[in-house]
C-alpha cells in the first residue's frame, strides 16, 4: 500500500486516477469522513500493490531498494529500467511489496462506566483479525489477594471468533490511580500473594486467558527484587498451568533511571524470567502537559535501543498510541488537560476550521493548529499513515517480538490497514 499526501487542488478522483485505483476504494480504506472536503497535508492510504516513489536529487537504485526493503533487480524489472543508465528526477518508479516480517500485535480494551459501547465493540470486531492478543482493562488486585473484575463480555467471543489469545491484565490500581502501597502488599505479603496467584489461575480457567499480563506501576524502588521474585513465582506456576506471563514495563533508558514510574523495573530480569515485556513507548506528549508529539521517533527508539541492552529482540514489544491530544493554547501548568481525541477526529477537526496538517519529519508525527469558534487557539498531536508506517520500520529494523496498542476506542483504520499490509501478524 502507498501512502500520499495531499496537495492544494487534489480531488479523490485525481488521486486514484494517479494510482490506478478507484475514488470508492480510497474513501473506504480511509473511511473518510468527508470525501470532498480533502485536507491540504492529510495522509491517504492508497489500496494497491506495492508503493509509489518519485526520483529526488541524489537517489540511486542501492539507495531507493534500501529504503523499502527490496531488491535493485525487483525495482529494475517492475519498472523496465536498465541498471546503467542515470535516474530521471521527478520520475515514479513502481516499488514492489517487500517479504512481509511475522510479529505479534496486542491491543487493550477499556470499557466505560457503563460498559462497552457499540462503537468500542464494532472496533474490537475490525482490528481483531490483525490481533495476537485481545486484553480487556483491567483486574485490579485488592489488599486481600482479591480481584476487581471488569465487564468482559462479548469479548471472549469475539477473541475466540478471531483465533486471538485473551489476555488477563493485572494491575495495582486503587482508586484509579497506581498505588505503590498497594504493589507493596502484593510483593511482600505471601498469603495475600497466594491468594491472589490462586484467584488469577481460577479466573483464567473459567474465562481461557491464555496470557497472564502483569501491569504494575509506580512501585516503591527498595520493591524491585520483590517484584522480580513474585514473576519468577507467577511465571512458575502459570508455565505449569500452560500459560504465558507477560509484563508492562515503563519506558527507559538505562538500567539506573532515576524515579518511582522507573526504579523497579528491572529490565534483564524481566527478560529473563517472563515470556515478553510490552514497553510503554508513548506518552511523552500527555493531557496534562505541553504540547508534543505523543511518541515521537527519537524517544522511542532510544528507550528501545537500551531495551535490546537488556533483553533478547523476541522478548520486547513496542507500545504505540491509537490517539492524539488536542491542547488549548496557551499551555499553562494546572489548566484543563488536552483532549484525547482519534485521528479520525483530528482530520474532521482540521477540516472543520480549515486547518493544514503539516509533519514533524523530526518526531516523525503530524500536527495541526487551527482556531475555534471562540477564538481560542488549538494544537492537536496525533498519529497518521506516515508516523505509524514509520514505527512499523523501527518495529522491523530492530527485529522486536511485536508491537502492542493503547487503546481500542480511538479510530484509526489506516493503522489495520498498514499493519495487514506491512506484517503478518501471528495467531497461536
């Protein structure tokens, strides 16, 4: 699949025409939610085989084949060109699809206070199919080894529907909030923690979460090798039981980061004892912050960088945003948080204040400001084709196990789309 971005004076049917494709066919894929009001910087995903590349100053054929992943020949016969004669500035070369890398992929899935709603479940139902594991949010351990429940139901059916793995979240949250004297309890008490290992292994039975996924935050550092001690107790038992153990880890750097979002977690003993560990690479644009990209290319590459220090490639999985914010400016600490809105919405809200999209090449992410009805000023960070499809080449250079979305919720089908075309994605 290609991806284009739009020009002034673009039309849908100009685009296809191009590509040899159909208007329909580009406003499906894309679920566009006004075919003819394009946004100037909007990124489109164009349904056809391969993708599209036009020559700059300073390509060469060694340089383009590296860039997509494929072969001088494939690009030479694909475009009836001859290996010695010099490249054409402005020309299009056709570039084949390369071999597609086999991943896992995880998503989350948060009900509301009243359930899930229709719209949640319809998205559940669409990216399923491209999912390794499906893990509703969340069990919430209790001071006695108890666990708050949260509604399931239909999932399991459509887990099962899909062939995806049901995974069981576990976390420390009290109150909504991450409680380290809650994680403490948990990692040092031993009958509250057999309580608790004998209600994850009784749930996981009656419901088939194959996957037992352990999400605990904001410890106390002096509780890093209990936490490490209580995974090599889970992972034990859960083996037995024929399960895999999994953990959420926050994003770092190095081994001594300072902190409490950091200190107890333990990379190498992570990769050492669990199955996987899902990275939490985003949120370093968040609601109550300034404005900034959400996950911005450099950051996560250099939190996955120190990762592969630590643990083996087919131990990590890349946590990625399904959302963007939307901040009113100016930005002051202790104002309104941002907006968590899908991109979906950033595209309708670009259109509906006649905003531009235009593209951080440095974060790899795209970004509007626009101007309300009341004459506040706006900046949306959000995801699109081009910042996700430049994950997906991270996610393939550094060889890691998968990739892992926060959340279901948030509309994005170019994702879906990219990830069947880019990947083929496991099912156990």
């Amino acid at each position: 699949m290609h991806i284009y971005v739009v020009k002034s004076g673009d039309t849908l049917f100009q685009i296809a025409r191009r590509y040899g494709t159909t208007v329909q066919a580009i406003q499906t894929s894309n679920q566009l939610p006004n075919p003819d009001q394009l946004v100037i910087g909007q990124a489109l995903v164009i349904p056809v085989s391969g993708q599209f590349h036009t020559i700059a100053a300073g390509d060469s054929l060694w340089k383009i084949s590296r860039q997509y992943g494929v072969t001088v020949e494939e690009i030479v016969r694909m475009n009836g060109l001859s290996q010695t004669a010099p490249l054409q500035i402005g020309r299009q070369l056709r570039i084949p699809p390369p071999a597609k890398t086999r991943i896992e992929s995880t998503a989350y899935i948060e009900p509301s206070a009243s359930g899930y709603s229709g719209n949640v479940l319809n998205q559940a139902r669409e990216a399923s199919p491209q999912l390794t594991y499906l893990a509703p949010v969340s069990f919430n351990a209790k001071r006695d080894g108890s666990l708050e429940e949260p509604p399931i139901r239909p999932l399991p059916a459509i887990a099962e529907q899909n062939g995806t793995v049901f995974m069981m979240d576990i976390t420390n949250l009290e109150n909504d909030q991450f409680s380290a004297d809650l994680g403490h309890i948990l990692l040092t008490d031993e009958k509250v923690q057999q309580t608790l290992l004998d209600n994850i292994s009784r749930i996981a039975k009656q419901t088939n979460f194959r996957d037992i996924h352990f999400d605990f935050e904001y410890l106390r550092p002096e509780d890093r090798e209990a936490y490490n001690r209580f995974l090599r107790r889970a992972t034990e038992r859960f083996h037995r039981e024929g399960k895999t153990v999994s953990t959420a880890l926050a994003p770092k750097t190095s081994a001594t980061q300072k902190g409490q979002w950091y200190e107890a977690h333990d990379y190498k003993a992570h990769g050492d004892i669990v199955d996987f560990s899902i990275i939490m690479t985003y949120e370093w644009g968040y609601s109550g912050g300034p404005p900034m990209a959400v996950s911005p290319i450099g950051p996560v590459r250099n939190v996955l960088t120190y990762a592969l220090t630590e643990m083996p490639a087919a131990k990590i999985v890349m946590g990625q945003n399904l959302y963007g914010y939307d901040w009113t400016l100016p930005y002051r600490q202790g104002n309104p948080p941002a907006r968590a809105i899908s991109p979906q919405e950033a595209i309708r809200l670009a259109s509906r204040y006649k905003a531009s999209i235009r593209y951080d090449f440095t974060a790899q992410a795209p970004f509007i400001d626009y101007i309300d009805e009341n004459g506040r000023a706006h900046k949306i960070w959000f995801e699109d084709a081009r910042s996700i499809d430049a994950k997906f080449a991270l996610l393939k250079e550094l060889k890691l196990r998968g990739i892992a979305y926060w959340k279901i919720g948030f509309s994005f089908p170019q994702n879906w789309l990219l990830l069947g075309d880019r990947f083929t994605v496991k099912k156990i």
